[in-house]
C-alpha cells in the first residue's frame, strides 16, 4: 500500500501540444496487461536525457545515447515486463530492431526513435511481441493518454504516478505533464526508473540537456528506496517548441527560471511518488541535513542515514532506536565532522543537542512521531549555512517477500 498517494486522474494531466502517446497489450511477459508506450513527436520537438551510472547499463540505455547524440528525435517506445538487460550483443540487436519496427511504421529512421524497457534482467527482449502490438499502440495514440501511459510502464508500482502543471512564459500558458515508474532498486544515480516529461515551451536544443540534469538532481538523485542502482534508469525531457512565446536560451532568465521551477515541481512530486510507493513502504521519510560546509557534504550525510538499513528497519517498527541514525551521519564519511555540534529533530522533537541526547528529549515524544506515516528526520553539522534534502522510506518485511517473489 503507498503511502499517502493516490492514482492520479485523467482529467488533471494537460495534454501537450504537438505530442501524442498510444498504449497496448503485447503480451511482453504478461497477457492482458498494458506494457507497449509509444510517444510520438510532431517535427520540431527537442528532446535530452539522463540515464543509469550503472556501468552495467541495458542494452537500450546504450542504444539511447547513441540516438540522442544525434537529435531530431521523432518517437520513443516503451516495453514493460523485459528489461533488455545483461543480454549483450544480442540486447543491443533486439532494442535497435525495436527501433527499425517503429520507425517504418512512421517513416522516419530508426535513430530518430529511443528505446526504453524495464522489468526481468537477463531474458531476451520477445521483440516478436512488440513489434505485434505496434499497430494497436498507433491507432490509440492521442494527446491525452498520459494516465494510460503511466499505467502502461508500470513493473512492480502499485499506483500510477503521474502529474502536471502549467506555467506563464511571456504571454503563452505552457503545459508541462510528466508520468514515471518505479518502487523498488531505487539509488541515486539514477534509479531504477523510467521518467518521461514533456512541456510545448520553446527551449533551444543547447538548453535542453542541462535542463534535464539539473531536474534530475533535483529530484530523482535526491531519492533512495534500498539503495541499489538500476541498468535502465532514464529520465526524458522533451520540449516540443509550440508555445507562442520567444525560446528559452537561459536557465538564468527570467522566463528560464519559471520554466525550471514549474518543471522541477512536477519531477519532485513524480520523484516523491516513487519513494511513496516503494516496495513494501509503510512510511514516507524526508531526510533534512542543514549546517553543512557544502550541500553536497549535506546529500553524503543524507544519504548515510537514507541508505541504512538499521534506520530504515527502526523507522518500520516505530522504535526511537535514534542512535542508529547519529551512527549513520558518523561514519558518512566527513573526516573532519565535530560530534560535539550535532543537533538532531524528528518533526518537532529535539533529539540530540551538541552530540548527547537533549535532556528534555521523552522516549514517548520520540515514539510518537515514529509512529506517524510522514516524518521528517532533520540534521543539524554545524559546520556552515549548506542545507540539502532526501527522500526515503523505511524497510519492512514486504520488501523481502515482493523481491523473492519478484520473477515468478
């Protein structure tokens, strides 16, 4: 059961002018669910990406960098079920024969199309099956199917994860909906995700990547559900440059500022939403560390306690067992870290004070906000003015069980 998150509706997700998605059944590794996503781009559109650091990444990560660093995008295709990973030559044969499929289906060449799967590494793509189902993703596609293509990418997700918003950029309303997937094999770097944004602002190409990675970091680099890192993790952004406004050539423009902020919400709530809906989660965490000399010292600190398994076990038990998070922010790593100016908070409890435990703090106090379904674990270093934030969740039996029984 997520916490705290519900399905997202239909009526809510903004179509984006001069982009179309169409959704179908192909029977990729399970009859009668949707698993093919086709998203089809009038001409003009720019599109960029941030994948997996993984060096084990999935054939059609691989296959997508190559695409990209060609540009003039005009489709990407989407299989659940399969994630063409660990299948060498053969992975990176199928994904491009994937690519060639839809292509000729839509006259262009097929590295104007990116490829994206998720689901059981080490299988054989069944590209047979894909390429069956393309006709019937085609003739569904449409400029409102956003709630159906986050349905249709979905593994081991239990809510659809989808949101939008819209934003004034000279004198034009821009749209910006973005969907993703994701609930377990959730690390930094990114996550074992699939996330795909699209706004109809005018963002010249040049922009365009930099927008992406700084939307990521943002956002899916601030989230940890176990601590692994995934072979498919993508993140899309796509700009299809049909708002009447001027383009976009700064992200320290006026006009740029908007537009990022506008689009970061969107990825922070698509982001959260995975951590939300982690494999077996029962609580929603946000990991605040202020007082750093930098804010990456910050994430490193952030990190340590998200990462932990014995935080995470205590936080699904509701036990203020809350040395086991100054044992985290001791060994994240900051060689220099003065124990004596550490300050700890659950929500509005004073834990720890200068590195001891605050006299005032009550073990009741401490286990009343354990037991809450949202907390907020807040750090103080006391080294500088630097602050950053996590997103996490805790580590219950059900993660075990979803994961054992994760390929029958």
């Amino acid at each position: 059961m997520a916490v705290n998150l519900s399905a997202p509706i239909a009526g809510d997700l903004r179509p984006v002018p001069g982009l179309s998605i169409g959704v179908a059944e192909a029977g990729v590794r399970k009859a009668n669910r949707k698993d093919l996503t086709v998203f089809l781009l009038e001409p003009g559109a720019g599109v960029a990406g941030v994948f997996t650091r993984n060096r084990f990444c999935a054939a059609p990560v691989q296959v997508c960098r190559e695409h990209l660093a060609e540009g003039d995008i005009r489709a990407l295709v989407v299989n659940t079920g399969n994630a063409n990973a660990g299948t060498g030559e053969d992975g990176l044969a199928r994904a491009r024969a994937t690519c060639d499929a839809l292509a000729q289906r839509l006259g262009v060449s097929s590295r104007q199309v990116l490829p994206f799967s998720t689901g059981v590494i080490m299988e054989p793509l069944p590209v047979d099956r894909i390429e069956a189902g393309l006709p019937a993703a085609l003739a569904d596609a449409a400029p409102d199917h956003w709630l159906r293509a986050a349905e249709g990418i979905m593994t081991t997700d239990t809510v659809a994860k989808a949101a939008s918003t819209s934003v004034r950029i000279g004198a034009a309303d821009v749209a910006i909906t973005g969907i993703s997937k994701g609930a377990g094999m959730i690390r930094p770097n990114m996550a074992t995700m699939l996330g795909f944004m699209a706004t109809d602002a005018c963002v010249a190409q040049p922009l365009l990547q930099q927008l992406a990675q700084e939307l990521a970091d943002g956002s899916f680099n601030r989230v940890t559900v176990d601590g692994d890192t995934s072979t498919n993790d993508s993140f899309i952004v796509m700009a299809t440059n049909k708002a009447a406004h001027l383009p976009i050539t700064s992200l320290d423009s006026a006009e740029g500022r908007a537009l990022k902020e506008a689009m970061l919400q969107v990825a922070r709530q698509l982001a959260q939403a995975i951590v939300r809906d982690g494999e077996g989660a029962t609580k929603f965490i946000t990991v605040r560390v202020e007082g750093g000399r930098t804010a990456d010292e910050c994430r490193q600190v952030g990190y340590a306690i998200a990462h932990s398994p014995l935080v995470k076990t205590a936080f699904f038990a509701s036990d203020p067992n809350l040395g086991r998070i100054l044992a985290a922010v001791g060994y994240a790593g900051i060689d220099d870290l003065d124990q004596t100016a550490i300050d700890l908070w659950l929500d509005d409890v004073h834990v720890a004070h200068r590195g001891g435990r605050n006299p005032a703090y009550r073990e009741e106090d401490g286990q009343r906000v354990m037991k809450q379904s949202e907390i907020t674990v807040r750090v103080g270093l006391g080294r500088g003015a630097a602050v950053d934030t996590i997103w996490t969740c805790d580590l219950s039996h059900d993660y075990v069980s979803i994961n054992a029984d994760y390929r029958s």
